[in-house]
C-alpha cells in the first residue's frame, strides 16, 4: 500500500467494508480485500494517534490566541516600534477583607 491521506484510506476501507458485507465475493478475493482493509484500518488509527498527540501538544503550549497576538502588534505600533518590558500576565485573585462584627442595635431595626 503506498501512502494516501488520511482521508483517501478511510474513504477506500468503506468501499472495502461495504463489498465484503455484499457477501458476493469468490473467498480468495474477499481475503485479499479484507487483507487491504485491514492495512488501511492500521494507517487510519496511526494517523489518529499522531493527529491526538499533536493536539495534546498544542493544547500543553503557551500559544498566544490570535486576540493577544494582536493586541501586541497593536501596543508595538502605538509606542513607535518600540517594545516595553512588561510583567507576565497573571491572574487576579479577589481577597476579601474580614469585617469585624459590630453588635446590632436592636432598637432600630425595622421589624
């Protein structure tokens, strides 16, 4: 089998799949296309993995979305060419100031 793309193997295993459900092949040519089938189903679940692992690489990187890439260019033109130093962006955390507890006064609350 020489090299296909991914998508010419998948489209050839179903054209394969779908005569051998036929049932109407002689028993020598229904190994031989089972044989194939079984090769273009190994390639196809190859290219799979390969294609999973690149996206699990990419989704692990530090990327830039498309948006922040911009609004770099965009500060970069706005200060002349210039590049400033800035601090990496880091997350805000809100901190919540504790309340000292001040004693109620019973006498005028409205109900």
């Amino acid at each position: 089998m020489k090299e296909k793309s991914f998508e010419s193997s998948l489209s050839s295993l179903e054209k394969i799949t779908g005569r051998l459900e036929e049932g109407a092949l002689p028993l020598d040519e229904a190994l031989k296309l089972f044989e194939e089938g079984v090769k273009l189903s190994r390639y196809c679940e190859e290219q799979l993995n390969k294609a999973r692992e690149k996206i699990e690489i990419l989704k692990n990187c530090d990327i830039p979305a498309e948006d922040e890439e911009n609004d770099e260019n965009e500060d970069i033109k706005n200060s002349g060419g210039a590049i400033a130093a800035t601090d990496e962006k880091k997350p805000k955390t809100a901190k919540k100031k504790q309340k000292k507890s001040e004693p109620i006064d019973e006498e005028n609350l409205l109900f």
